[in-house]
C-alpha cells in the first residue's frame, strides 16, 4: 500500500527554535519600542542568534541592551563586541559606575554589582522607554525562574509580583500594558542548559573562550572557585591556586565562579552536563546562595 501522506517530524531543537523564533516575531510585532538585553553568555548569544534568524536578512528591528557591571570578564565583552559588530546591531551600555556616579543606585561598599544591576536596568529602561525586553533567563536555572510565564509583567516602578501572573493557555501571550509598564519576554523560557549546549554546537555559535576548559589562578571561597582579578583577592587563610577550570555562567567577576572540567569541546561540555546535578547558577553564582529565596527577592525587584 502506498501513501500519500509524509510525516514529518521536528527535532526537539527545531521545535525549541520554531517557539523562540515565533515569540520574537509576535513581540516585534505587538510592542511599539522591544530591546534585547545582551550580556555576552551564552543564553544572550543563542537568544540573539535565534532572533537574527528570526528577521533575516533584514537587520534586528530593535536595539540590544547591556548592563555593565565594570567586573565583567574581558573575553565576555570581546564577545560581545564580535556579535555586534558582525549584525551591525545598535547597543545601548547601561554601565554600572554612571549609575553610581549619577546617584542611581547608592554604593554602600557592601552590596554586589549583581543587584546594583536593578537599578541601572531599570533606570535604562525608563529613560529609553522600552516598553519590551527580551531575556534570557530558563525555568530550568532556579526556582525562581520557574515560576516565569514567557511575557512576564512589570509594574511602573520595575516590579514582578509572581502570584499576578498572567495565563498563557495554547501560548496566546497578553501584551497589554498601561503607560510606564513594561514586559519582560523570555524566549528561551522551555530551553534547558543542555538544549543550549546542543544548540550552540548545532549552529556552531562563537561563544568566550572561559566557557571551555583553561588553567587558570583561582581562590576556594564559601566553596566556589573564584578567580584571580582586582576584585578577587586572597583574604585570611585563602590560597592562589592553578587550576584546570571552565565557567558555567559568566557575570561579575566578584561573584562568578568556576568548576573544575577538562571540557574543552562544545561535545565534551555536552557530556559533562548531562550528568551534573546542580544548575549552573546553583553551582557558581554567590548572589543565588544567600538565601532559598535570593533570586525571587531580586526578581521582584526588577532583576533580569
């Protein structure tokens, strides 16, 4: 018997990307002044890959966004200027120290560039008048982030109240919003921290370096492996040691540790995740360990 029927089947990458990709286009489509807030990691640069596909061959129809903390790795930021300059996309750099200088966000010597990040994004937003921005935050990274709906709302004063949510039955998304609100879309909403790795060698995405395997001087702290810059010093009783180490997340030197890998390959990184048992954040990012509900508290906040 013959058929006249092909069954065709996506790949659950193609799946992810055809969701991703839809939600940009809707996003564009739906808010008068979108902006895609870019870090240079590796979540921002799938997310901005996913939307290059999403418009080409035109150009991005919207501008990207960088909060820049003034501790963020080197190769992070020749990175990102790589992708840029390639896209010819437009970037605005909403850096940390002018907030502080500009009276912003209030330097009390104590609070981590990390939160100081609240404040100078939402100080960026307002005076732009982005009225959407893109993130690239996974339901699989932390509790928090679960409980995230891919149009995420925030108040006029830059707050995210999770039990207000709005439902997103047959993914029809809610974009209304008054003067002054704004949305947070999280395109990579279903994506996991695997999918991403295999989407990254899919596409053969250029990704900074420190996500691979490489020596370098590091300082055990609160069990993390930090390493050595100007806002990392030995304190007490801690050593410099050498290691062979890779980043799992990349952000503010002073809170972003590392793991001990010889994952030198998109393919061995691959392997090696698909056994870890922590999250990435879980795993190296101080601000995430001070308490149960570190990342929920900032969230609400403002924070990415």
């Amino acid at each position: 018997m013959t058929t006249t029927h092909a069954d065709y089947q996506l790949s659950q990458l193609d799946q992810l990307e055809a969701e991703s990709i839809h939600i940009f286009r809707e996003v564009a489509a739906e808010f008068e002044k979108p902006v895609l807030m870019f870090s240079g990691g590796k979540d921002s640069i799938v997310m901005l890959r996913l939307a290059e596909k999403a418009f080409y061959p035109a150009k991005l129809p919207f501008p990207l966004l960088q909060v820049d903390t003034g501790l963020d790795f080197d190769e992070v930021l020749s990175t990102r200027d790589n992708w840029v300059d390639r896209l010819g996309a437009r970037i605005h750099i909403a850096s940390v120290d002018d907030a502080i200088a500009n009276g912003v966000v209030i330097d009390d010597g104590k609070t981590s560039r990390n939160r100081h990040q609240i404040g100078t994004l939402l100080n960026a937003i307002e005076e732009n008048g982005f009225t959407a921005a893109f993130g690239g935050g996974r339901r699989d990274e932390e509790k928090a982030r679960a409980k995230e709906r891919v149009y995420s709302h925030r108040d006029e004063f830059g707050q995210w109240d999770p039990k207000m949510q709005r439902p997103e039955l047959w993914s029809l998304y809610n974009g209304r919003i008054h003067a002054g609100e704004h949305m947070r879309i999280f395109p990579l909403s279903n994506w996991t921290e695997l999918d991403i790795w295999h989407y990254i060698d899919r596409e053969q995405i250029e990704i900074p370096s420190i996500y691979f395997a490489h020596e370098r001087q590091v300082i055990l702290r609160d069990g993390m492996w930090l390493s050595l810059s100007d806002a990392v010093q030995p304190v007490g009783n801690e050593k410099v040691e050498t290691k062979m180490v890779r980043f799992r997340t990349v952000g503010d030197k002073s809170q972003t540790g590392c793991v001990e890998s010889t994952a030198s390959t998109t393919a061995e990184i691959i392997d090696e995740i698909a056994i870890a048992r922590v999250t990435e954040r879980g795993a190296t990012r101080g601000d995430d360990r001070f308490s149960e509900a570190a990342m929920e508290d900032r969230k609400k906040e403002g924070y990415f």
